[in-house]
C-alpha cells in the first residue's frame, strides 16, 4: 500500500490485514509507518513490513520496484498522491513534475514490475485510486487522475481472461489529510458531499474482487458521474 500512513492508504491497510494479508507500507514518513505496523500487527495478528520512500523520486519509486521484483506481491493498492491549490499557470514547475511523477509515473512503473508475477500465478489484484476528478477537465491533477482511470479499465480487459483483476477507486471528496496538506479550503463544501475513508475503502475492496473496473463509491458521486457523461464537456 503506497501512501499507506493516513486516510484512505491507511484504511486500505486495515481491510487488508483484516482479510488475513500481511502488510507492506510505503511512504516518507518511517516513524508514522513504525507505529501503523505496531497497531496492524496487535490488532490483526499479521506481519508487516516497510519500505521508507519518496515516490516523487526516482531513487524512491526504484526501491519499491526493487522491493516488488524480490517479493511475491498478492495485493498492489496505488494509492500515494497529493494535489495543488494553483491553477497550471501560476504553479511550480517542480511541483507539477512531482504531481507527475507521484500520481502517474510511479503507479505505471509498479504495475509493469508487478504484473508478469501476477499473471504467472493467474492471481492478484491491482487497485489504483484515482478520484472523480478524472472525469472532468480540471487542471493536471484531473488529467492524471484520468490515465490511472483508463489504464486501470485497459488492463482489466487486457486481463480478462486470467485471474488477475484491475480496478480504479473514483472517489470524491474525502475526510483525510489530503486537503490540509494541499493548503486548500474546503470550507464551503456541503456536509453530505463529504465520504467516509473507511466506507468507501471497504466498497472499492468488494468491487476489485468482483472485478468492475472502476469503483465509484457514494450515491451523490455515481449521480455526478452519470450527469457529467451526458452534458457537452465544456460545461
């Protein structure tokens, strides 16, 4: 589980060791991934392991390669991301190559290393989360979130016919760091439009393992998707 410290990487290690899977971590902060594995350990009985990396880097994203290629890797959740206030002409450039990088390169590399595995032993699952945001133009972070979405639909098709199983967590809004630590003030936004990390972890896990390729958690959010498809998409 990448980003597996808070929200909705944090709930994906819950289900996960409740479902009996031992645990690896990924994320920067090793002290925060220290305790996450103490509690998985005392609560679920499983083991856990962690891999301390910056997935904005080349050096960290090629550790967990690594870690992947020398491990046998039942379970991939791709969930690591962060997003940025400014609209593209006035952000940083080095900020949106990390967007880049974090949200779009990284996931793609470890699907590549971790597929042939998986296809191998004819199982696995593969959950990238990617948001609502990618069915909308709206700034990098959509367009980003729209190539996990589609590359999570292709290798769904693409593997079919295997045991292997590929699915793109849509969520909206959610209740995590996620906002805080992009400085965005979300103050405006109705209550009932706000989801539950672990609800809506608990649904995408249901849906990977009946092999829909993309998972919208939330009536309000299937009600948005299913208006955005039929109006012109300028609007």
């Amino acid at each position: 589980v990448t980003g597996a410290t808070a929200g909705i990487g944090e709930s994906f290690t819950r289900v996960l060791a409740r479902e009996g899977f031992n645990i690896v971590l990924v994320a920067r902060d090793l002290e925060r991934m220290k305790e996450r594995a103490a509690a998985l350990e005392s609560q679920f009985k499983v083991q856990s392991a962690i891999v301390q990396a910056d997935l904005a880097t080349d050096s960290g994203c090629a550790k967990v390669e690594k870690y992947i290629s020398e491990n046998q890797i039942e379970v991939l959740i791709n969930n690591a991301g962060f997003g940025i206030k400014y609209p593209f002409t006035m952000s940083a450039l080095q900020a949106e190559q990390e967007l880049l990088d974090v949200l779009v390169r990284t996931p793609m590399r470890l699907m590549h290393v971790i597929l042939p595995g998986m296809k191998e032993r004819n199982s696995g699952v593969i959950i990238n989360v990617s948001s609502v945001a990618s069915f909308i133009a709206g700034g990098t972070y959509s367009a980003a979130k729209s190539y996990l979405t589609v590359l999570s639909e292709s290798m769904n098709t693409e593997l079919a016919s295997s045991g292997v199983k590929v699915s793109a967590l849509c969520p909206g809004f959610t209740r995590t760091e996620f906002h805080e630590r992009g400085r965005m003030k979300m103050g405006g936004l109705p209550r009932f439009m706000w989801l539950n990390s672990d609800k809506l972890v608990e649904q995408s896990w249901i849906d990977a393992v009946a092999n829909k390729p993309v998972s919208i958690p939330g009536w309000q959010y299937k009600l948005l998707v299913g208006v955005i498809s039929t109006i012109p998409r300028k609007f």
